[in-house]
C-alpha cells in the first residue's frame, strides 16, 4: 500500500512539474514576444530599415540559389548530350554523299 501510495503521489509531482515547466516556457516566450514588439514600436525607423534589409538579404540568397541550381541543371544537360553524342556512330561516307548530293 505504501509502495503504491508513493507512486500516486510521484506520477502527480511529475506532471505537476512538467505543467510548471509548459507554463514558465510559454510565459518566457510571451514576455520575449511582447519585448520585441515593444522595441519596434519605440524604434519604428530602425525596425524598418531592418525588416527591409532582412528582405533583400533573403531575395539575394534565393537568387544565387537559383543560379546555383541552373547552373547544376546545366552542367546534366550538357553531360547528357556529350555523352549521347560519344555513343552515336559517325556516318558513312556514302550516307554523307547522298545527302549532300541531291539527285
């Protein structure tokens, strides 16, 4: 009985710690939220140019990563042809003659 008692009461401490930790990271979240919302309304100016710079920087970077992958995409095409190319027979000398020779 008192071995089961203990575990009652254990599992309960448990999950009461568990919801303490929940409630304090949801309260740090909150109170960083309202920090940081608080910050831009004071410094709107700065909070701009800010949010400008982060959206050109992101433009930039999708840019470059869009090359990247066309030049990648590229760089397969050309090398499938170049080996389509290597495996094709060349023509015969009479193929050549009967198609530039027209009759």
């Amino acid at each position: 009985l008192k071995v089961s008692i203990g575990r009652a009461v254990s599992g309960a401490l448990q999950k009461a710690w568990d919801a303490l930790s929940t409630y304090y990271g949801e309260y740090s979240k909150t109170k960083a939220l309202v920090k940081n919302m608080a910050m831009r309304l004071m410094k709107v100016d700065i909070s701009r140019g800010w949010m400008k710079f982060k959206l050109v920087y992101k433009k930039r970077e999708e840019v470059t990563k869009r090359q990247k992958e066309q030049q990648l995409w590229a760089a397969r095409f050309m090398s499938e042809k170049l080996t389509k190319l290597g495996k094709q027979k060349a023509k015969e000398i009479m193929d050549v003659r009967e198609g530039v020779i027209t009759r």
